[in-house]
C-alpha cells in the first residue's frame, strides 16, 4: 500500500511527548508494528498539539481561510466518557 497518514497528537500540560524516529529504509508494517517511537512505514510526521494552560483546550489545530469568506478555526476540547473503572 502506498498510500500516506498522518497523526498528530493532542496533549494536555502533563501528558509526555513520545519520540517518532523514521522507520529504516528496509521498514515494513510487519517488522515496525511492535516497535515503540518506530513510525510507520506509510506514517508521515505529524504535530503536537499542546492544550492551552488556561481552559485546557487545543485552539487552533486547523485554520482555513477562504476568499472572500471568513476564516475557519477548529479548537478541540476532551470528550469526557462514562464506564466503570
């Protein structure tokens, strides 16, 4: 498969950044899926977005501006789920 990915990650102020190496030029999904801070091989870098330290949302992860239109903003915010723990 040839097709391409991104991630990009949405962190609050105490979660850890975790490290993406490039995978080796031989890299296959077989031989990098278990293999911690390995991309994948069809993965491209993405970005880390940090939450803001004032309300705790990420602000502008997308912004999109259109001609003659007003600009797109998306801000993301944590979806709080139920279950038992």
């Amino acid at each position: 498969m040839n097709d391409k990915y991104v991630v990009h990650e949405l962190l609050s102020a105490t979660d850890t950044i975790t490290p993406c190496e490039a995978p080796s030029a031989d890299a296959t999904p077989a031989n990098t899926i278990f293999q911690q801070n390995v991309m994948h091989p069809n993965e491209v870098a993405g970005q880390n977005h940090m939450a803001s330290s004032e309300d705790g949302l990420w602000r502008s992860i997308s912004l999109v501006t259109l001609l003659d239109e007003p600009s797109i903003v998306v801000d993301a915010g944590p979806i709080h789920h139920r279950g038992t723990q």
